[in-house]
C-alpha cells in the first residue's frame, strides 16, 4: 500500500490494491485490508464483524467510523466480485492494468473503483479538514453482495445499529453511470419478485391422449394469462413492471410419452405501486382465473428481499447532482431502472442514492474504467463532502 494516499492518482493506487484481491465471492483475500490500513491512520475506529446462517458461506464485513456528531454520512459498498468468466482478458483480470488510459481488473467498474474514489476522496477531505469537521463519516463494506446478500450489508446494519449507529444519508458507489460519467444518479430500485410454476397432468401414451392429461397446454394457457395484460403503467418515478418467464422445462426425453407435470419460472420486477405480497396476490388472482377448473397448478412464489424503494428528491440529491454537474458539465438523470442493489437494505436506515463509475464492462471480460474517471470521481465526491460538512 503506497504511503501517500492524498496524490493525484490516489484513486487509482487504491483500486489497484483491491483489484490485486481475487475477492471471488465469498472470498475477501485481502481487500477489506486494503480499506482498513487506509482508514486507520486518518483516525477512523475500523471494526471487521464476520456475519454466520446456516447453510451460506461466512463473511466478512468492515464498519469504520469517525466522529460522532450529527450529521452522519455514510459511504457504502462490496468489495467481493464475480468470476472472471470465460473467454481471454487482454490483461489479468486480478493484476490491475493500465493501458491505454483505462485499468483493467474484476471489479474495476463493479465496484473496487467506486470505494477507491471513496476512500481517496474521504481521505484528501480529512487533511484538509482535520477530524474536527462538523459531523461523522462512516463506510460500510461488506463481501457479500454478488452472493445470496445473508452475510452482508443486512447484517451489518443491524450490527451497527446495536451498538448505536445512526446515519443521516448514504452514498453508495455502485456503477450507475451507462456510458458517460455523471450522466445518472439512482434514487430507488425496482423490486424483484421469482415465482415457480407447475401444472400437473397425467402421465400416458401419446396414442392414448384419452388416458392421460398433458399439462403443456395448461401451463401455456397460464403462461399467456400472466403476461396477457400489463402490471400496471408506471408511476412517477419508476418504468411499468414487467414479467419475464426465464425458463419452460418439461424434461420429456421420449417422442412417445405424454409427460405427468410441466414447468415455469418468471420473474418480476415491480415498481413502487406494489409490494411482493400484493404483487404474489394479483399473479396467483389470473392464475386462477385462466385455470378456472380446467388446469391443475401450483405456484410456489420465492421469498423477496428486495421491495421497491424511493429516495424521495430532495436537498440531498440536489446536493449530489450540483456536484457532478460541477465537475462533469452534465446534469445526470434521476433513475431507477436496473437490477437490485444493496441499497434496498440501506433504505430502512437512511435516505440513499447511487452513484458511481460507467459501468458499460461490469461483470463482462475485460471489465474497465477510465483512469480519468476515478479522478473525476473522486472530485465529484470531495465535492458532496464539502458541501455536506460547509463547517463554520
């Protein structure tokens, strides 16, 4: 680790250090290190808990924190990754290369590059400032969000606030940027729903259809009853949810045979117009409504963790959005469209938005960031800091 976290390139040193840790979820290999041996010297009280459950991997997680006045502003973020995949990567994807003005690695864009930002910024404000600067700073890490999200930022929440940890709003680094920085902002997330549906027959020779009950039928006429009619519209702020059937599995390896039970899975992602529960009540309502008394059906709706969310527009991302407009000339969008995030756990503890690095080569091989954008994005977050701590 470089001794001089505060040079121009300090974003850069940073998210080398991290992308050099295989941290393949669940694994950390060394990144949370990286973060708490930056941390430490300026002052920051790092904790590492390592959250348990049954039947999921254990993980470690780092809270550190400094001052314990209010305001409290907290930065948020996963140093675990994907796999590197398949297929040749220009460079190693765990070296941290740069060529051509971009670094390379795992994690790069998702999201070792946004907490590197974080952590320079975080540490550039402090020696300008001192510790006295009117308020708090906290991060929160976890190594559990490409995973099954048991171990991590849930978790770690719950931890902190045992021992008296209250945040006023969260920023977290996510790559929410599609090709340009400073082009979007996420306030809020759709919800994610999973269902599994099977329609059962009777299992029979073909040549004796009057014997047998195939179920295909049935679970195409169910299949069209679910996406016969939209969700809904929209709202305000969020895009109509939307079904999408990932799978439609019968198993049938024989020509002849009239198979017993046929097979779906979907998945939804919902605006703020619904919970899961209401959500799981308005499928199962046109299931059972196609079906009538002609097919037989089960529907097993998967545990959701993930609910629709709204950080309201406010001072605080007002706040945010003059300090990209500053440092990028672009006034970003207030979004939130993609997949979940672990802002969805943040959200019970504080108003939270996102924004981070382009995230066009996340999870892709060859995954990359300008090298000029970790600057420019540790300025974007100096810049919230100031403004968020103006002092005396």
């Amino acid at each position: 680790m470089p001794a001089d976290h505060h040079a121009p390139d300090a974003a850069l040193r940073l998210a080398q250090a991290l992308i050099r840790c295989p941290s393949v979820t669940p694994e950390d290999r060394g990144a949370l290190d990286v973060i708490a041996d930056a941390l430490r010297p300026a002052g920051f009280a790092v904790e590492r808990p390592v959250f348990s459950e049954p039947g999921y991997p254990d993980t470690p997680n780092l809270y550190a924190r400094i001052g314990q006045e209010e305001p409290c502003l907290v930065f948020a973020g996963h140093t675990d990754v994907v796999p590197e995949g398949e297929g040749a990567w220009r460079h190693d994807p765990f070296a941290g290369a740069v060529a051509d003005g971009m670094l390379y690695g795992r994690g790069a864009a998702d999201m070792k590059g946004g907490i590197a930002c974080m952590l320079a910024a975080t540490l550039a404000f402090l020696e300008r400032r001192g510790p006295a600067f009117g308020g708090s700073l906290a991060f929160l890490i976890t190594g559990d969000e490409e995973g099954p999200a048991v171990n991590g930022t849930v978790k770690l929440l719950d931890w902190a606030r045992t021992r008296g940890g209250r945040f006023d709003h969260c920023v977290l680094g996510e790559p929410t940027n599609p090709g340009r920085l400073g082009e979007m902002i996420k306030i809020g997330r759709r919800g994610s729903l999973t269902g599994k549906l099977t329609v059962l027959g009777r299992q029979g020779h073909v040549a004796y259809p009057h014997k047998a009950e195939n179920p295909i039928p049935g679970l195409l006429r169910l299949a069209s009853a679910l996406v016969a009619a939209p969700l809904d519209t929209g709202t305000a702020h969020f895009d109509a949810s939307n079904l999408e059937f990932t799978t439609i599995d019968v198993g049938n390896a024989a020509t002849n045979v009239i198979p017993a039970t046929a097979r779906a899975t979907f998945n939804v992602r919902f605006n703020d117009d619904w919970t899961a529960e209401s959500l799981g009540a308005e499928i199962r309502r046109r299931l059972e409504h196609a079906a009538g008394n002609a097919v037989r059906f089960n529907l097993d709706l998967q545990p959701s963790n993930a609910p629709a969310f709204l950080t309201r527009p406010d001072g605080f991302v007002t706040l945010v959005s003059e300090a990209i407009r500053a440092e990028t000339g672009l006034t970003p969008t207030l979004s939130t469209t993609g997949g979940t995030s672990d802002a969805r756990f943040i959200k019970d503890a504080c108003p939270v938005i996102e924004f981070g690095l382009v995230g066009e080569t996340m999870h892709q091989v060859d995954e990359c960031v300008a090298v000029a954008d970790l600057e420019r994005l540790t300025a974007i977050y100096e810049r919230v800091l100031e403004a968020y701590f103006p002092g005396s």
